[in-house]
C-alpha cells in the first residue's frame, strides 16, 4: 500500500508540475502577444467623391448687383441730342471646376489639401439687356452709339466689381462653402488654396 501511495503523491506532484508549466507557458503565450487598437489617421479620398465635386462645374462664391446710368450728348448747331440708359447686371464670382489640375485634392495625413483655380468671373455676359432702359432720348441714335454705351456700362461695371476686397470676400465665402461641403463628407481638417 505504501507503493501505491508513493505512485499516486509521485503522478500527482507530476500532475501539479506539469499544470504549473501549463499555468505559465499559457501566462507568457498572453503577455508575448499583445493587441493594439487605434485610429487610422489617414483620409482616403475616392475619385468618384472628386468627379462629383468636379461635376458641380462653376462654384459661385459672391454675386454682386449693379445699376450704372451712361449718358452720351451729340453737339448740333440748333439743339443738342441726349441719350441717358440705365444697366443692369449681376457679377458672379467663384471658380470652375473644370479648370482644375491633377491632384488639386491631396489626402496628407489627417488633412485634405486643396488647390482651387484663381476666383474670377463666372458669366462674362453679366448685364440683363431685357432690363435695361432708355432713361431720356432726345435725337434719333444708331445701334453703334448704342453699343458704345453698353460698352461704357460693362467696363464701369468690371470696374466697380472685381475689386480686391470683392475678391477676397469671394474667397472668404469660398473657403467657408468648400469646408462645409468636405466636412459633410466626413473629413475634419481642410486646407485651401488658389491658384494665383
């Protein structure tokens, strides 16, 4: 009997021996492999997301309204004849898309960089010629005198709006709108820049 115990005390001190190296091997198996978790900082862009930006074709950023008076005398011998208009036009500021360069969306880290082209005017055919009126005509006048006037409007109007301060406030506005729309889109930090 007592060979017997000794066999059973002899298997089971083997047994707690063997369950200790079981114990610590299992131990050092899960501190040696660790799991880590974090957030991928980098902003993956698509190109359909960039086509369906393209695609909004001219971005207007600042519409300026505007009203000039020309006025033209002609000289007669006996009486003088007059010819006073009054235009009407609205300037559109912003950028067309479609002028873009390749690679003008840059994923850089957690930020997106954008390079738009130069803010500039939309529609060169900005004044409202239904609108426009004869303010006082006296005399008979000829499409080209007509047409002198409206050139002396259009320029007038050029003049009072592209202005320095009107284009910075379109870009003001600009940069405000295209974060707006990037950040509707899921990405936080957006860079902007025009083309000069």
């Amino acid at each position: 009997m007592e060979i017997k115990n000794k066999a059973v005390l002899t298997i089971l001190g083997l047994g707690i021996i063997l369950l200790l190296l079981l114990t610590g091997w299992i131990y050092r198996s899960v501190k040696s492999s660790h799991i880590e978790l974090g957030a991928d900082q980098q902003i993956d862009i698509t190109p359909q997301q960039i086509q369906s930006i393209k695609d909004i074709g001219e971005w207007e950023f600042l519409s300026i309204s505007d009203e000039e008076m020309v006025d033209t005398i002609r000289r007669g011998i006996f009486t003088d004849d007059h010819l006073v208009r009054i235009y009407y036009g609205t300037l559109r500021l912003g950028v067309n898309l479609k002028q873009v360069e390749s690679g003008w969306i840059t994923p850089r880290g957690d930020t997106l960089e954008i390079t738009l082209p130069k803010i500039g005017l939309l529609d060169r055919d900005f004044i409202d010629e239904a609108r426009t009126k004869s303010f006082y005509e006296s005399g008979s006048w000829t499409t080209k005198d007509r047409e002198a006037l409206f050139r002396r409007a259009y320029q007038r109007m050029l003049q009072r709006g592209l202005t320095p301060q009107n284009i910075q406030i379109a870009e003001q506005n600009g940069n405000a709108q295209v974060r707006q729309v990037m950040q509707s889109m899921g990405f936080r930090q957006v860079k902007i820049q025009y083309k000069d």
